[in-house]
C-alpha cells in the first residue's frame, strides 16, 4: 500500500501544517487560501441559482400567464414545510439570518462556523425559494462562503484574526460570485461585516473577489443579473427629484426594518408552535403570492420588466398570472400593493420555517418603489419629467443603502449588476440621502441591530472591535479560596494565607456569592490574635460593589470596573453561583495586548 494513504487523516493534515509552518508565512498562506475560497463560494453560489432555476421551471412551467394559477396557493407551504423538515432532523441547527450568523460569529464566535454551513443554507434555501418562498438567496450564499472560509482556516489551524479575514473573504466572494461585482463584494465586507481594511486584508479579499467572479463567468456567461439600458441621460435639473427620492428610499427602508422586525417577534413568539408557524406563515405567503405573482420566489424577473420597459404594453407584462391580467390601467396600483407586502412576504417565509435573506428583497423594493415614484411624480407633473426605468434603478440602490447602512456597496453593486455607470452621480445623491434618512431612525443595519443591541457587534472603532472580541471566559480565573459566613477569623486568616489574591469570596451552603472579603481592609485585625474567635466572617465581610455575568459585553464589564474602581469582580452564573473572579489587572493586560496585536500590520 501506498506510504501515504498509510496515514490516517489527521496525521496527514498535520504534516500540511507543519510544512505550512516551515515553508511559508501565514500571510502568504492566506493568500493562498483566499483563491480556494473564491473558487468554492463560486461554486457554491451557481448551485444554489441552478437549483433554484430548475425547481420554479419544474413548478411553474405549465402556468398561463392570462389568469391566476391556484397552486401559488400550495407551492410555498409546500416548500416552507420540507425546508423545516430538512432542518429539523437533518442540519439539526439554526441556520436562518444568514448575514446576521457571519456577523455573530465574527462578534461573539471568534468567526467560528460550523462545517454543515457550508452547505446546508444552499439546499435549505433552494428548496425555500424554488417553491416560492420570497426572500433572497444572497444571505444563505454569504454564510455559507464565510463558512467555507472559516472551516479551512480552522482546518489549518489559523488564529482568530486570520479566521476573520477569512470570513471576509467568503462572504465578498459570495457576492462577487452571484452578482459579478467584484468591487461590490469588497465593499460589501468593509461596509456590513465591518472587516478593517488593511493592506494585509486588502489583498486576499480582492484575491477572493476577482476569483469567484471569474469563475462565475465560466460556469454562466459575462452578462449581467439585470440587463439595462439608459436611454435618457441624466440632468442637473433632475437634482431635486432625486434627493427627495433618497428620502422616500430611506423611509421605504424604515418600514421595511420596522415591519419585519415587529412580523418575526410575531412568529417568535410562537417558537414552540411549530404547525401553527407554518399555517400563519403558509397562509400570509401563499394568499400573497395568489394575489401578487411579482412576489413569488426573488422576483428578480420582475424586476427585470421594470428596467427593461419602454411602453405602458411592457411594463404590463408584471401582471402576468395574476387577477389583474389584462387591466393595465391598474398598473400603479398593482406595483403600490406589491410595494406594500412584500415585507410581509418575506417575514412569513422566514417566520414560519424557511431559509433565505433580506438583500434581494431589499433589491425589489427599491426597484418597485422607484418606478412607483418615478410614475406618480409624472402624473401629477410635479416637476420635470424623469424616466421611470432609471429611478427603478436608483431605488434599488436607494432601499439598499437604507436597509444595509452601506451606501458604497448599494452604488457600486447596481453599478456592476446593470452597466449602469453614467447614472454613478445620482446614485450617490440618492444613496447619501436615503442613508442620512434612515440613519436618523435607526442607526445599525437590519443585520446589525440586533446584535448591536446586545452588545455583540463588531464595529470599526478598533477599541470597541477589540472589546468585542475578547472572550470573557479566558479571563474568569476559577481558582479561588472560598469562605463560609459563619467561619472564625482565625480560619479566615488561614485561609487568606493559602489564597493568590487579596479577593476572598464568601458562600452561603449553596453556593451562592453572599459577600466579600478584601483583605487590604482586615489588616488592622487580621495579625490580632486575641481577635481570631470573637469576629466571624459573617461580621467583617462587605458586599461586592458589582457583580458581572458570563454573557456580559466586555465594554459593560470594563465600564463597572471604572465606575466601582474594584480590583476585583465577581462572576455569576444564571443561578447566583459563583464562576469565578475576574482580575482588572489581568483585563487590561488582554486588552492592551489585543489592541497592539490589532494594529500590528
């Protein structure tokens, strides 16, 4: 037998990494990697558009588009229930929010992924959205490039930081591969995963990026998702429209962000009901979809319509298979509806079981809201005219720089996806003002808001990144000498003589934190020995000026530090007990390492 199929996997792998070690630095392993990681978000990103494409063409290929079809009422519960199913008792993990997963991981994670992520959001979300469910592919194609990016520097026993970069790799890639927007990609990772930009990240995310869109243009072709052509140029005078538009975007934005977050508390609270998750969601999506065909799967054919219309026959055509069919003159009103529940749509896909993301949905909108505005300021003459198919568009990259917080990204992704660069300049007024809008609402990304909240997001301020990444658990020191209240000083002093520290903690017969113990104020009495049996523990103990717990944000631990100015703190669990004891001394040590490891390029 061969020498080498005589090793066993590990002993394999663990020759790679020593040659690795001793051949090259971990900066051009890195690079290295980020090819492979481009190459298989690429990879990853045509299988999940096939598998989608080949699903709604099996579904929907006998459907007249002269009248409304009765199986958009079964399709997408259909699809909502087998995405569950292979959830529940295949990937047996919460795999929904796709961005948001890549962001906690980063956050609170140490940009851990587990290996099933990097393929169980294709398949989950493939089913999801190949039976109708509305909502984007994008998020579940981000986790599982970041995934593939994390699990082979795990593989390779990279650290933390690098692990990061990583993740950053594979969720650009991601989008570089689906949308053939390199610059987007690199952007999107600054801007919404909040990934530092350095010379030493720079280069392997743009490695990452050119790669994946490459190798997208061999598996598809060079042409673009969307096709569009300007045909009227843009004007100065065009100037007003076009701030009042980023407005009206950014507060499409905020009831986008708002409702969806109020639908999935909605369906939260019913976590434990999962049937009765699936009716209310399959009912909410599928009534929707009967109604409103444009919401069925991502819509992107729609939104097609919308960019490539030159006539009213044309953009008729988004009426197609619905009740509205043949009713042209109800055009606006369509597109206003369909505006209107789109979020709800998406909630209830998510909400009752599916498994997609919110960056194509907020590519729909913008588009649906753009051509709305574009065609209600025409009928009304508000002002000059502007052509409807532009500020299609514009509301695209409008709706998502207000959804994402990431102008940059919206600019340059519509940019790439349509050709449309000679409309860069109003895409920067509408991306700013819609930006500056939302922003004055709400201050995080849908995806951020509600690890921002809980004080588990990563940002660029490099203190507060750094505050995020540290791990409260590293610093808990578990070795203590603990003492009972009814304990006589002269055992306390023993005691005392025994312990490391200067903080002695004092617990009751359960367990549970009732006092402390500072020995810089016992000296008076603690070298009196006439006094060792007439004080107890109980007598002199004080209580503990804070406590923390294991889930506390390093930022509120450091601010308690500050406000009670403690050597020591305790740390307890969900049940009072004591874990153990963090030291400030020790703390600010980590941090000031981190921070220096962190600025270190």
């Amino acid at each position: 037998m061969d020498e080498i199929t005589e090793l066993d996997e590990k002993t394999l792998l663990g020759s790679i990494v020593r040659w690795r070690t001793e051949h090259l630095s971990t900066r051009q392993f890195t690079l290295i990697l980020s090819f492979f990681v481009g190459l298989f978000a690429a990879i990853a990103a045509y299988c999940l558009h096939w598998l989608i494409k080949q699903i709604q063409l099996l579904l929907t290929a006998g459907f007249s588009i002269s009248s409304f079809n009765w199986l958009y009422l079964v399709f997408p519960v259909v699809g909502i229930y087998l995405t569950s199913l292979f959830v529940r008792y295949i990937v047996k993990d919460n795999i929904s929010h796709g961005i948001t997963r890549v962001l906690y991981a980063i956050s609170s994670k140490r940009s851990r992924l587990k290996g099933h992520n990097c393929w169980s959001s294709v398949v989950a979300s493939a089913i999801t959205i190949g039976f109708g469910g509305s909502v984007g592919a994008e998020a579940p194609i981000v986790l599982t490039g970041s995934a593939i990016g994390s699990n082979l520097g795990q593989l390779f026993k990279l650290d933390n930081r690098t692990l990061m970069l990583l993740v950053g790799c594979g969720a650009s890639a991601a989008i570089a591969g689906i949308y053939k927007a390199p610059i987007a990609g690199l952007v999107f990772t600054l801007e919404v995963l909040m990934v530092d930009l350095t010379m030493a990240s720079l280069l392997p995310i743009l490695i990452a990026c050119v790669t994946a869109t490459c190798f997208t243009y061999i598996f598809v072709g060079t042409e673009s998702m969307f096709t569009f052509h300007i045909d009227e140029a843009w004007v100065i005078e065009r100037v007003p429209a076009s701030v009042l538009f980023g407005v009206f975007c950014g507060l499409i934005s905020l009831y986008f962000m708002r409702t969806m977050t109020a639908c999935e508390n909605m369906f939260a609270a019913m976590k434990n009901h999962t049937y009765l998750r699936l009716i209310v969601g399959g009912v909410i999506l599928s009534s929707l979809i009967f109604l409103f065909p444009s919401l069925y799967g991502e819509g992107l054919s729609s939104v097609n319509i919308l960019l490539n219309g030159e006539t009213e026959s044309d953009w008729s055509q988004i009426l197609n298979n619905s009740l509205f069919y043949g009713h042209n003159h109800l055009l606006v009103l369509y597109i206003g509806l369909v505006l209107f529940t789109k979020v709800f749509a998406t909630s209830a896909t998510n909400g009752s079981g599916g498994c997609g993301g919110t960056f194509a949905p907020s590519l729909f909108i913008g588009a649906f809201g753009g051509f709305f505005f574009a065609r209600l300021w025409n009928i009304y003459q508000v002002g000059i005219y502007i052509p409807e198919k532009n500020f299609t568009l514009l509301g695209m990259a409008g709706v998502m720089a207000g959804v994402m917080h990431s102008p940059l990204t919206a600019m340059f992704l519509i940019a790439e996806i349509t050709g449309g660069y000679q409309l860069l300049l109003p895409l920067m007024i509408v991306c700013i003002s819609s930006y500056l809008t939302i922003n004055i609402f709400e201050p995080h990304s849908i995806y951020g808001m509600r690890l921002a909240r809980q004080g588990k997001l990563i940002t660029h301020h490099t203190d507060r990144s750094i505050l995020t990444l540290m791990n409260l658990e590293s610093i808990i020191d578990k070795d203590y000498i603990a003492v009972r209240p009814d304990m006589q000083l002269g055992d306390l002093v023993h005691a005392i003589s025994r312990s490391h520290t200067s903080f002695i903690p004092v617990l009751d017969a359960g367990g549970s934190l009732v006092g402390e113990i500072d020995v810089t104020k016992i000296r008076h009495i603690m070298f009196r020995t006439e006094l060792y049996q007439k004080f107890s523990v109980a007598q002199i103990m004080t209580q503990s000026p804070a406590t923390l717990r294991r889930n506390d944000p390093m930022e509120e631990v450091m601010g308690k530090f500050d406000k009670t100015d403690a050597a020591f703190l305790p740390v307890l669990d969900e049940n009072n007990k004591l874990l153990g004891f963090i030291s400030r001394t020790r703390m600010y040590a980590m941090y000031r390492q981190m921070v220096a490891d962190f600025s270190t390029e």
